[in-house]
C-alpha cells in the first residue's frame, strides 16, 4: 500500500491565506478555495487556524500598547527605575547592560534555545543573498559591505512570529504595527555586515518612497538566534563597543534623528569560525505597511 504523505503548511501557503484575510474573505471561502486546489480539509481549517491565531496575538498587543501608548518619542524598556529583570508578555527578560548615549540596551533571555531554533529552521529554505536599500531609488540591492544571507517574515506569519512581536512590543513598549517584519540573516564563515547607520538618509532621493511605508526608523533590535564559535559581535565603531553573540540575547538601539550625531553606526565583525544568525526586528515612527 502506498502511503500518503501529508500536505504541507508552507509560508507560501500562510501568505496567501492572511493577503485572503486582508481583503475581507470569510474563514468557509478560504477553506473552500483551498479544497477545490486540492488541499485536504484537515490541513486547510488546520492553516486558516494558525492565521488567525497569529492575528489574535498581534490584535491583543496592539490594543494592550494602545492604552498606555508608546513611552514618549522613541522605543524605550521600562528600566528607568533600575529595573534589570522585565515581564513581556509573560516572558521574563533581563537587562544586562545599558548605555544613555548612544541608547543601547542589553538583553539576555529573550527568547528561549527552543524559539531560537524554530525561528533557524522556519528561515532556512528561504533564505537568499542579503541585500541592502538602493539609495537612489528606494529599492534593494546586492551591496558588497554586506555578505550574508537572509529573508524577512510577514508581521504576525506564524504563531511563533506572532509571539515573538508581541513580546517585543512589550518589552520596548512600542505597537507591533509600528515594526517591520522580522529579518532573519545567516553569516558563515568570513560573513559580515561593515558599519552602517539603519536610518534612511532624507538627503537620498530613493528614500521618498521608503518613507511613505511608515515614517522614519527609530530603533533596531538584534536578536541572536546562533551564536558562532569565534567572531560576529555586533560593534559600534563611534563608542568603541562590541555587543557578544550569545544565543538567546538581543542588542537594543534606538536613534532619535537621522544623523551620525546619534553614534549609532554600527556593523557586523566577520565570523571567524562557525555561523551566526540573528533576527532584526526594525521600529517605525509610524504605523509600517
């Protein structure tokens, strides 16, 4: 007897059920659309219950961050009061250094060994070649400075994904709205990332049409997801900092202008042995669509 391999729940499949959601589909038409292509009905209501699970979670968070709203202009953790151990959405972080100038923030513990490894395994096949935003049309671009490899996630794509941006929200006490998805990036062997600010530059003509998505960058988190045996610290040249790449720790900076005089320039050391990957996470001013 041959034996039946079960279909699939691709990210291919999950973007189109959530674009099928955007436009006001019922839950019966997605199901039906996806048995008459040839989807069983197990794993279709199984696909459709994940989207909105997904979308459950972000909705929570957004209307939990708009009660209290965003801690003044800029992404900020609740650490005023010398706070070093926070609750985000359940999930407790801890603070292990900071810097007022540049603001830079130290997290261990964001995200568990488990979700660093689901979150590796879900980018895997789809990663490709790095690229960088053409400044001089708004698009993207192969750049040599940065060499390694990476794909991005819809905001909310998973329940994991989900989960993961609303702890973030949280913990920073900015809505998940105002965030792009997740970039998760893989440097091998001699990858790396030279110093660069994560602003776009207003002076560029390409970042007219960056901009219209949701205003200016304000903040960057970088979580690492794989730490490699020797090399890949986040540095920032200005400040003479090196942040380590320990698995399940996250670098916060935040930038309140687009300007050098932030002291945010910063880069990705080459890797010298083993591999990392990492998830940046990149904060808007304004809602990002």
């Amino acid at each position: 007897m041959t034996k039946v391999q079960p279909q699939p729940i691709t990210a291919d499949l999950r973007r189109w059920i959530a674009s099928q959601l955007d436009i006001g589909a019922t839950a019966q038409d997605i199901v039906l659309s996806m048995q008459a292509s040839g989807w069983s009905p197990g794993v279709a209501q199984g696909a459709l219950a994940e989207a909105l699970d997904s979308r459950a979670v972000l909705a929570a968070a957004d209307a939990a961050m708009a009660k209290v709203g965003p801690a003044g202009h800029l992404p900020e953790p609740a650490i005023a009061d010398g706070s070093h151990t926070l609750v985000a959405a359940g999930h407790t972080v801890h603070v292990a250094c900071s810097m007022r100038r540049p603001r830079v923030v130290v997290f261990d513990d964001l995200l568990t060994a488990d979700e660093c490894e689901a979150l590796v395994e879900l980018a895997r096949p789809r990663l490709a070649r790095s690229e960088t935003v053409d400044h001089a049309t708004g698009g993207n671009e192969v750049n040599a400075a940065r060499t390694s490899e990476g794909m991005f996630f819809s905001r909310g794509e998973t329940p994991l994904i989900a989960h993961v941006e609303a702890r973030i929200a949280a913990l920073l006490n900015w809505p998940v709205d105002r965030g792009e998805g997740l970039q998760v990036l893989r440097y091998g062997p001699g990858a790396e990332y030279r110093p660069h600010h994560d602003y776009f530059d207003p002076a560029q003509p390409g970042s007219t049409s960056v901009l219209r998505r949701g205003g200016q960058r304000v903040a960057t988190l970088v979580i690492y997801l794989k730490a490699p045996a020797r090399g890949g610290a986040t540095v920032f040249p200005d400040v003479d900092l090196d942040v380590a790449p320990v698995r399940g720790s996250a670098v916060f900076f935040s930038y309140d202008k687009p300007h050098a005089s932030t002291r945010t320039l910063h880069g990705g050391a080459p890797v010298f042995e083993g591999e990392k990957w990492v998830a940046t996470k990149w904060l808007r001013e304004d809602v990002f669509t």
